[in-house]
C-alpha cells in the first residue's frame, strides 16, 4: 500500500515498531530517544537523518549550513530528554556533483555547533548516493537518574514552549516563494539552534518534554498521546517573532499556523506543574486535561485540532 494512503511516517513507525527485549531498554521507540541502562547510568540514543531535495536545498543552503542543522536537530532530541550530549556518529552520502570543498565546509558546520556543546564526531560511515544525505547518531547521558520522556504529563499541568516558533517555516516559505529579504527570518530555516542552554533546567520542573521538530500540532500530540491527556492551547499565546509575523502577512498565512503545522524550530514544548510554572523559563501556552483531545481556544472559541503538523508522507 502507498504510505500517504496508509496514514504516514508514523502509522509506519507504529506498525513496525517492537517492544524491546532487552531489559536495559527503558525507553524504547517512541520517544524524542531511546533511554539504556548502562551500568549505573542512563545512556540517550538518538538518531536523524537530512536528505537533500526534502529537508535541504543546495539552491539555498550552504555546505555549512547543512552541517550545522544536522547536528542542531539531533542535539536537539537529547535536549528534549532533559540530557547531555556526548559523541555523534556521522553518516554521509555523496551524489556525484559534492565536492571535497562541499564536504569540508559541512564539516565545519557540524564542528561548529558539536564544539559548542562538547560534543566528539567518534566515526560514521562515507558513501555515495543518488542525492546528499547526511544522518547521525547522537549519544548522551543522563543527568543522575533524570529522565524526562513525552509521558508524564498531568492534567492541570501548564504548557510552555522555550521560544518563538514559526520563524524555521517561514524562512522556508519565503526561499520557495523566492522573496527577497526578510534574511534573519529565512537563517531561522537554515541555521535554527537547539535549546541546550536552557533544557537541563526546564528537565528540573518539566513532567513531559519534546523538541518542536514536526510543529506544534504534532510535537504536543505526541506528548497527549504518551501521557494519557488531552491539552487545550491559546491560539493567541503561542509566541511568535515580530519579523516572522510580517513574513506571514506577506506569504498570507496566519502566524499561529506556521508554529502549528510548520516544524523544525527546534524549541522545546514542555509540561510542568501550575506552582513550578514560574520557575521554568518559556511561555505559557496552555493547559493539560483529563481526556485524548486537544483543543485551541482563539478569543474565547474553542475548536478541537484536528489537523497534524509536519509528515514526509502526507
Ligand atoms: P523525532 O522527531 O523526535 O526525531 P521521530 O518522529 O523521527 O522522532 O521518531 C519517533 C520515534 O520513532 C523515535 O523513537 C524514533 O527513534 C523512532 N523511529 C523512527 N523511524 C524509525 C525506524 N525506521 N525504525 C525504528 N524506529 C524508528
Ligand atoms: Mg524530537
């Protein structure tokens, strides 16, 4: 059966999914990375991969900037665990038009931000391919037993998100449509940061997390669906950049849809308790319920969210 018909990447996921057999698998598939006990330690195992012509465009992405998203978006899955980086594995493929220059500035561009987060390139594996596609496999550690997974959200749990969203969708909207300017917004899409900075003292409070790779929609059904709840979201409050904002007026979109349905903005959307709420930098944009549906509320009018975010497939 086509995929799309079947339901997308993740009704795939789902059917091929397996619960593990090892008994050091203590998160399995499913998650922003998989947890393994390792001697006294928890181990995060994460694994993304770009391919050109779907996740990139060489018409509009350096070398360099390729590098940086790919090591950006897997830091970002240990991030959103509450944990620590620690070794990348990189995996390349080559169409015959890369050449070694290419591949030395996607280098320096996985260098760049591995260095920021001290984080070792400990192997991988160099091939060609009909178009460039570059995958890592992140390892990172667990703060002492801390584990924060998609699953611990409660109802009457407040929701926050780390940041502004919208901008990556924009900045990619706005190379498609070929409109000039708006630079700051487009390196939102090319050169977009994780939220190390901050994560391990969000994992302090938060119940649930997960990065915002797929959209909103998405990334926030994904933790309903892991805990066991439904969400209600303040279309209103979902934070949005200034100049993201004018790029929507200009592309003809409603800012909040790009957050929702867009992706890739590498914040983090996290769940905590009302009396830690204050404590936990981000901005609230709603609330945990009882129940398996989400609903966004827009000047008092309530309307369930039916729609999903971002899917290869779909
Ligand atoms: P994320 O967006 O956080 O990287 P994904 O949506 O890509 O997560 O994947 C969801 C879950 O499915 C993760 O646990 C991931 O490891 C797992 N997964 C994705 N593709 C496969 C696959 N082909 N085989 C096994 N597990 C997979
Ligand atoms: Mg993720």
């Amino acid at each position: 059966m086509n995929i799309k018909k079947f339901g997308g990447e993740f009704k795939l996921i789902e059917k091929i999914s397996r619960t593990a057999k090892n008994k050091n698998v203590i998160v399995g598939i499913g998650d922003d990375a998989a947890v393994l006990k390792f001697g006294n330690k928890n181990l995060f195992v994460t694994s993304d991969m770009m391919c050109e012509g779907d996740h990139f465009s060489r018409a509009y992405y350096s070398p360099k900037q390729i590098g940086i998203k790919a090591m950006v978006s897997n830091l970002s899955d240990i991030a959103a665990m509450g944990g620590l980086p620690l070794y990348a594995i990189v995996s390349i493929a080559l169409n015959d038009d890369t050449t070694v220059e290419q591949v030395e500035q996607i280098y320096n561009g996985l260098y760049k931000v591995a260095d920021r987060f001290n984080v070792d390139i400990i192997g991988g594996d160099t091939t060609h391919g009909a178009v460039l596609i570059i995958s890592i496999t992140l390892i990172g550690q667990a703060k002492g037993k801390r584990i924060i997974t998609r699953a611990g959200a409660q109802p009457g749990d407040v929701i926050q998100v780390s940041g502004p969203l919208g901008g990556s969708e924009a900045g990619r909207q706005l190379f498609k449509r070929k409109i000039k300017g708006f630079e700051r917004v487009k390196k939102l899409h090319t050169e977009p940061s994780c939220r190390l900075d901050i994560s391990d003292q969000i994992a302090t409070y938060a119940t649930a997390m997960a990065d915002i790779s797929d959209g909103l929609a998405s990334d926030l059904r994904n933790i309903c669906k892991s805990s066991g709840v439904g969400a209600i979201v303040n279309r209103e409050a979902i934070p949005i950049a200034d100049n993201v904002k004018r790029a929507a007026h200009l592309l003809g979109t409603l800012p909040s849809d790009l957050a929702l349905y867009g992706g890739e903005d590498y914040q983090l959307i996290y769940t905590v308790a009302n009396k830690f709420s204050e404590k936990v930098p981000g901005v609230t944009i709603g609330e945990i319920i009882s129940g398996d549906k989400i609903y966004l509320e827009n000047k008092g009018e309530r309307k369930e969210l039916t729609r999903f975010g971002f899917d290869h497939f779909l």
